[in-house]
C-alpha cells in the first residue's frame, strides 16, 4: 500500500467514519478433537456477515449491556482494515489490500435471534483504539491477542493459529461483495470465549 492509500484511509475515517463492519465467524483452530478440513468447512457455511455500523464504538466509550437478563459474552478479535477496493481477490494479492490492524472487541447476546442483530446492538462492536498501519507490523501472525477481565485472562490467541487465514479471509468475502476502503473485518475468535 502506497502513501497515498493510506491517506485516502485516514481521510475516509475522520470524515465519514466506519465503512461497513464485515464478521467472520469463529476461525481459530478448533478443540484437539475435531478435524480442521471439516471445521473450516463448517465455519464457511456459516458464512461471514455484516454488523451495523451504528453497533461500533471506540475504545474506551464503553458498551452498554443491552439486555442484562440475557447472557452476553465478550469475544476480543484481530480486526483488519481494508486500505484500498477490490473484488474477487486473490489469497496471494490479499496483504495489499491492508490498511491496518487494530483490536475488535465483539459483543454478543446467547438466543437464537439471528447473529446479525445478536452482534449489532449499539455499542457492541468496540475498535481500538489504534489502527496500526499494516506495513508497520512485519508479521502480523505471530500477534498475541489476549483479553483480561478484572486481572483474570480470558482468551489468549494468535492470527497464525486460525483455521481460515486473513488471506483467505479477505478472498472469502471479496467473492461476493465489493470490498472498499475503510471496512473492517472482524476475523474471529479464539477459544476461551
């Protein structure tokens, strides 16, 4: 990515705020036990999906428990930030369409609504609060992702152990839908949720 997609990217943030906030689902490795053809398998036909962008706040603006009579889990994820447009990318061209990197921190409520508006509720997309530029980052899988609660680790992973990879990931998407300058894609969580 050149210097002017990066500014493009930076221009895009401060003046018209989040582009769509695209969701993959669970992509780290899975238990010992099961075997990983047939969960990457499963996970794709699950298919990624969108949250609305009225779900994403910043870090440190706090998320408000929309329904605290429901169980509400907390699932921190490597998100990545399209730098520049692009369909039907390919694994191999994927890294070049990086802007950045930064924490997503996805919210969601255990019923059987429909994931979009289980994960969509206003504040329950947290990003931050840095975007790391991605040439910045000389490997971005052997990032540490941890979430603490009150001292106690959570959930604890690295982008080199999922199961689909942020290439493959970002191809994934890009088969079906325009991706463009600012979207995220919230790549997954690790176990430990």
């Amino acid at each position: 990515m050149n210097e002017s997609d990066r500014e493009a990217v930076r221009r895009a943030w401060k003046d018209a705020g989040l582009a769509p906030l695209w969701k993959s689902p669970t992509t780290h490795k899975p238990p010992p036990d099961h075997v990983t053809p047939w969960y990457a398998g499963e996970i794709r036909k699950q298919g990624h999906f969108l949250k609305a962008s009225g779900s994403v706040v910043g870090a440190g603006e706090g998320v408000i428990v929309r329904f605290p009579d429901r169980e509400t889990h907390h699932e921190l994820e490597l998100a990545v930030v399209i730098g520049r447009k692009g369909r039907n990318i390919s694994v191999d061209d994927a890294p070049s369409y990086v802007a950045g990197y930064c924490t997503g921190l996805d919210m969601v409520v255990r019923d059987p609504e429909d994931r979009s508006l289980r994960k969509s509720l206003d504040t329950y997309s947290v990003l931050g609060p840095y975007v790391i530029a991605a040439d910045g980052i000389p490997d971005v899988s052997s990032l540490h992702i941890t979430l603490r609660v009150s001292g106690e680790q959570r959930l604890s992973s690295f982008p080199r152990d999922m199961t689909i990879k942020i290439g493959e990931q970002i191809a994934w998407i890009s088969e079906c839908r325009t991706l463009w300058p600012c979207d995220v894609i919230v790549t997954g969580t690790s176990k430990g949720v």
